[in-house]
C-alpha cells in the first residue's frame, strides 16, 4: 500500500470496426494489463462494432506503467485469436491529476494529446476537469491487425490512506 497513488477506472465503451477472425464476424472481449494486473470484459457474440460499457479498475503505483490492451476473438475449439493491441501512456493523465485542481469549472480542459507515432491515439484526446474528476476521453487504433478501434475513458478514483499522487 505504500506504493498505492490511488485507483485508475478505465471504462471500455466499444469497439469501432474490429477485425474479422471467424467466417464474416467475431466474438471480441477486451483484456487490459498493467503490470502484474490483468483484467477482461465479457465476450460480444457475432459484433465487429461491440458495446462493452464495462467499468475495469486498476491500482496505481510507483513506478507509473502504461495500460495495455488486447482484443481477442473467444473461440471454443481453439486458442482465442488476436484482434489487435495497443498501449496507452497514462504519465500524462497522471501528471494532471497531481496538479490537484480546484474551484475550476467543469469541463475545462486541461491538456490535449494529439495522435503521433509514439502513441496509439486514432485522434485528439483532452484530458478534461469534469465534476471535480481528471477524466480523459480515448479513442485507441488498434496495432498488429489490419483495422479496428477501442473507444474509453480514464477516470481517477483517490483512496483515503494511499500515497497519493
């Protein structure tokens, strides 16, 4: 607990034109890892444009790692197959949560990422003052597979007692 900074929730809301693995469709979960962590959504039957709205919380702490992401295609017969990865640098949204904002109206915008080769933003991301929480909207392009997309969002979560940040 001493290295705890507090908690991330990531919310997985969709998949945008993910990647056929079975005949015309598949059947895509999401697993997000960070460190020695590993959490999954549920499997979306036959949905190339899948609809999670699953919340997945991860414990922070020092040294700050990157999320990962990987999709896969639920097979029953076989080994699941790769839909695609990607990482997500989350030092910047964590840089804006220790800035510690107050008296600051909702929806200011606090920093803007734009999408590099360093990164696996699809467009412009904003890290965003939003109900007195650092949230930060994303949408993730997918490596290693020939399309698809993960829309999600970053929200910090304090605990009473942890190192903070």
């Amino acid at each position: 607990m001493e290295n705890l900074l507090g908690l991330m929730r990531v919310r997985i809301h969709r998949g945008i034109n993910l990647a056929i693995r079975d005949v015309t469709t598949s059947d895509p979960y999401v697993v997000v890892r960070m460190g020695k962590q590993k959490l999954k959504t549920r499997v979306v039957k036959k949905n190339l444009n899948p609809e999670w709205n699953e919340e997945l919380t991860l414990s922070i702490t020092e040294p700050i790692l990157p999320i990962n992401l990987h999709v896969y295609d639920k097979d029953i017969f076989s080994l699941d197959d790769k839909m695609g990865d990607a990482e997500i640098d989350i030092y910047p949204f964590i840089d804006a949560v220790r800035k510690r904002y107050k008296n600051i109206p909702s929806g200011t915008i606090i920093s803007k990422i734009k999408p590099s080769r360093q990164n696996c933003l699809s467009e412009e991301s904003s890290i965003v003052w939003e109900n007195d929480q650092v949230v930060q909207n994303v949408f993730i392009r997918l490596r290693n597979v020939e399309r698809g997309e993960i829309e999600l969002q970053l929200q910090w979560i304090d605990i009473p007692g942890s190192k903070g940040v």
